[in-house]
C-alpha cells in the first residue's frame, strides 16, 4: 500500500491512524484514515498533515507512472512494427487495461501493443454494527498494460479510494488508501475459443513507500472465454485462488474501528474466485453483465453468504477503434461479516457502486526513415570564391525492393456485428491474396499487389459479397464489408416416368409458392425450394395428375420420383 506521511518527528508513517484507547498515542498500520488525528492534535494540524500527506501520494504515484511510461514505450513502438494498425478485440478493456467484462477477463491474441485505463467510482455501504450511518466511498483507478508478444500482456494499476464514514466517540473518521498491483497475463485464441492463465500481485506496506513482503496477496486465475452469434457474443469465465496475506499488514486489528474494518478490504482467509460474464456488441456498444464472487475459505471463514458476491450490468461504448468509454453499476447482495474487535478480519466491499471509465489502446505505427541525402555535404563559407551549395537530390529506393500494398477492413452483418471465420480474397490483376477475418471479424490483406481490383467475401450462412477496392501503400486502405444472411434454402429433385419406364414431359408445381419447373427431355428435374412442408403437383399430358405431400430440409435434398398412369 502506498501510505500517507505523518509530520516528521510524530511516530512511523500512517496506514491507519487511530487513537490507542490506553495509551493516548496514534499508530500506524498500512495507508489510511488520518483524520483522526484531529481528535489529538487539533482540527488545523490534522488538515495541514492530510495536504502534505496527499502531495506525497501523488509525487509517488506519478513517479511510478512516469517510469513504467518511460520502460514501456520503446517496446510498444518495436512490436507495433508488425502489427495491423485496424485489429481490435472482440472486446474492449476493464479498469486493469486488458481485455475483459468488469471482472472477469477474456484471454486471447492482443491486437493493441499498450492500453492505458482509468476509472472513477463512487459506492455506499450502510451502517455496521452500531455505526449512526452510512459509510461513502469515492475511488479512482489508473492503469497500464503492454503485449511484447501477441499472447503474453503485462499491467501496472494503481487504486486510490477515500472513505467516509459517521463520527464515533473517537470523533470523525476517514482517509484514504493508495494500493499498486501488478498482473501478468497469457492467452491463445483458436478460432472461436479463448484459453488463458492470469497472476496479480496486491503489495501492501505498513510505510510509504516501503513494500511488506509477508503481506503480499497473490491471484491465480484461469481464464475461458468465447465468441457466438458470428462474433457479436462473447462469454467468459474465471476460476481462480487467493493466497491473501493482507492481514499481516495490521498488527493490531483488535484496535480498529468499524469505519476500518469496513475501508481497508483486509483478510484472514484465502478466497476461491470465481465469475462468469457476457458482453452482447451491437455495433459500437458493448452490452456488458456478470456475476463475480471471491468465496472465502479457511478454519473459520465466513462462508458464501457472507462473502463478497457482486452483480455488474453496463455498457461500454467505443468513440473510436482506440477509445471507448464504459459505465457500470454493481450490488453486493451478501450479508456482511461481523466487525466485532475480536472477529478475524474478512473484506467489506460497498453496497452499491457506480463506474465510469475511458479506455484506450495504443498501437503506433513506426516512423517512416527519411531518405538519404545524395550531394556534397560541405560549401565554402568564406572568401570571394566561396560556391553555393548543390541541391540535395532524394537517393532511389534500392533495386529489388518489393513494394508491399495492403487493404484492411471488417467483415459485419446487418446489426453491424462482427462475422468469424470470415473468408476474403483480393485480386488484382493476376495476383491475388486471400485471409480469414479473426474473432473481431478483422482482416488485413498484405502483398505484392498494388493498385485497383476485387475483394470478395464469402461466409457460411451468408450470401457472397463483393465490392471494388484499391490496395495502396502503407497505411493501406480500410474498408467495411457488409454481408446479408443467406435465405436457407433445400433441394427438390427427381424423375417422372410412364408405368413402362418412359421419361415423360412434366410439369413440376409447389402448391402455395410461385415456384414451378418443368423435366428435361430424360424426364429428370431439380429445384431450390425454402425449408418446410409442400404439396407438389406433377401435371402431363395424356396422364393423370399426381400430388404428393413432401418435406424440404435446410440445405438438404429431397428426392420425389413419380410414376404417371394414363389418363384425362
């Protein structure tokens, strides 16, 4: 945790000062609730103490920022030289900068090389135990990750959260914590399928800006995840473990008050986690829900129904495809743990909770290098013979040098959802190139073929799309490429003879339908009828007119052969 400073010479820096009930004295724990301080050293002097103390707090998580800004950006230019500047996710980013719900996180191929993400909430809790009434939180998140490779992502994120709670007999009570958590993440996506692992680490300390080790929390997570309805559905899920030790970082927990047991978000129990969550795209928005829990398990542990078991709803919007901006609401509908003195220490999360967020993505395209100069690099500057300098001429590129064009674009449906699997081929001239869309029905079509020709888009249970394109030069041209399902449609085939065997000369009618045919002079016939059930007629000259009842199926074929017996 990242602590608030105490003025020098008045004891170790504050976690949570609060007023020891024998001895008079404030003491420190972790990075919270200074006001306190009021109660003994005077209303002026806890303010200037709190001014100082979130000066610090800033200094320092602006310095981490900046370092993890200056490391990382060098690695995000090389590995965006390889990557398609117009791929995007099926989903968008959580609060922790990867891709995800609200909680739970889908695993896959990362298309951006860096996000960057920050949240602002707002949550109350009601009155516990004998508290006058209810507790406010105000909390804010700032967040980073980078993808070196294409399945390995890495995350930096800081919370910050200010809570509020009623005076006690110890006067007022609030303050804030600071808590830096780092993840990393690894995933692979087949076709339609997402698997992935997940391990953050919460690193609380008793003093700014120290880390206790002991203390450490670790998250293991195993992640799955999905896409359905032609890419517009995604599904996740997380099964996981907390191995939490936050509890180490108070060494007192007996001495605190209701107002901290309720803030700090300290455990004595390890936690199974668990969560699943949908998020439905139409067009640009992303429909989001999910149920989440962190089951507290151990001798003693509360139990289900007093752990924290949270149900999220909102919606994510993307203004761009870099940025998009997200709004949640969540209730915890448990019932709380005891904050007796004597009770072990378990989380209390708000009550209710409200989000708002903006995320972006990063995925910057490598400068392009000048050309080198060719000509005299130095004049005479001085004296009556001095020569004007030459003009600079702009050297050939080097003989051989494939020029490389490129189109890119999204395959959609007519809700503008993303269609999977997608198969798109370009051809210009003789030379043709050709790729499948991914799970966010992306596609980039690279090569050796420059200037004008067709791009044709074909996918199952859609009809074919085509359309004229362009593929130029870096950055290539984007284009959106609309695709109508298909009318599903069966087959009706087969033979009309005479008792002898002769073929004969028929009319074939679908009783209902304007649709009709007629036998070939082997007496054969063949049809596209739409799925169900039909009456078909078969009419002849010189024969009696036939009806027979049929069944058409999906893409199926059905034979009907017909025997005529003489008559009007």
């Amino acid at each position: 945790m990242l602590a608030w400073k105490r003025p020098a010479g008045r004891g170790p820096m504050l976690a949570s000062a609060r007023l020891d009930r024998d001895r008079g004295r404030v003491a420190a724990v972790s990075s919270r609730h200074d006001s306190r301080r009021g109660s003994i050293e005077g209303p002026g002097c806890a303010d200037r103490g709190r001014h100082r103390s979130a000066v610090a707090w800033a200094k320092r998580a602006t310095t981490v920022i900046a370092w993890a800004t200056t490391v990382t950006l060098p690695h995000v230019a090389h590995a965006a030289e390889d990557r398609p500047a117009t791929t995007l996710d099926p989903v968008g980013d959580t609060a922790s900068a990867l891709p995800g719900i609200a909680r739970v996180g889908v695993p896959g191929q990362r298309t951006s090389v860096a996000a960057f993400a920050g949240t602002g909430s707002y949550g109350f809790t009601e009155a516990q135990a004998d508290q006058s009434g209810t507790n406010h939180r105000a909390a804010g998140t700032l967040a980073v990750s980078v993808a070196p490779i294409d399945w390995l992502a890495l995350g930096l994120r800081l919370d910050g959260r200010y809570d509020a709670h009623p005076a006690d007999d110890r006067g007022r009570d609030s303050g804030g914590v600071g808590e830096p958590r780092l993840a990393a993440r690894v995933g692979q996506a087949w076709r339609a399928l997402r698997l992935g692992a997940e391990i953050a680490a919460w690193l609380p300390g008793s003093e700014a800006p120290s880390v206790d080790f002991a203390a450490t929390t670790l998250d293991f997570r195993g992640l799955v995840g999905t896409t359905i309805g032609g890419g517009a559905t995604t599904v996740g899920g997380i099964v996981g473990y907390r191995w939490d030790n936050s509890a180490d970082s108070e060494p007192d927990p007996a001495s605190l008050r209701v107002g901290d047991r309720a803030a700090l978000g300290l455990s004595e129990f390890d936690a199974l986690l668990l969560g699943i969550g949908l998020s439905q795209r139409v067009s640009s928005v992303e429909i989001l829900g999910e149920v989440s829990a962190d089951w507290l398990v151990g001798e003693g542990a509360p139990g289900l129904g007093h752990s924290p078991l949270r149900l999220t709803a909102g919606l994510r919007h993307s203004l761009s495809r870099r940025l998009a901006w997200e709004a949640l609401g969540e209730v915890v509908p448990t019932a709380r743990p005891s904050v007796a003195a004597d009770a072990p220490m378990a989380p209390i999360e708000p009550r209710f909770s409200f989000y708002l967020g903006l995320r972006a993505r990063l995925a910057p395209l490598p400068a392009p290098e000048a050309a080198p100069l060719v000509g005299p690099t130095e004049t005479l500057a001085e004296g009556p013979t001095a020569l004007p300098p030459e003009p600079a001429v702009l050297a050939p590129p080097p003989p051989g040098e494939p020029i490389l064009c490129s189109v890119a674009g999204t395959v959609v449906d007519e809700s503008g959802a993303p269609i999977v699997d997608a198969a798109v081929k370009a051809t210009v001239g003789e030379k043709v190139l050709e790729e499948r869309t991914d799970a966010g029905g992306q596609f980039e079509l690279r090569g050796e073929a420059c200037g004008k020709g067709e791009l044709a888009v074909t996918a199952v249970d859609f009809d074919p799309g085509a359309r004229d394109v362009e593929l130029t030069e870096a950055p290539g041209t984007v284009v959106e490429i609309l695709l109508r399902p298909a009318v599903p449609a069966g087959e009706l085939r087969g033979l009309v003879r005479a008792l002898d065997g002769r073929p004969i000369a028929a009319r074939i009618r679908v009783i209902g339908t304007n649709l009709e045919t007629t036998t070939g002079t082997d007496g054969s016939f063949s049809m596209q009828v739409a799925p169900g059930s039909y009456t078909v007629e078969v009419v002849a000259e010189g024969f009696a007119r036939q009806r027979r009842a049929v069944r058409i199926d999906n893409r199926g074929v059905t034979i009907l052969n017909a025997d005529l017996r003489p008559g009007p």
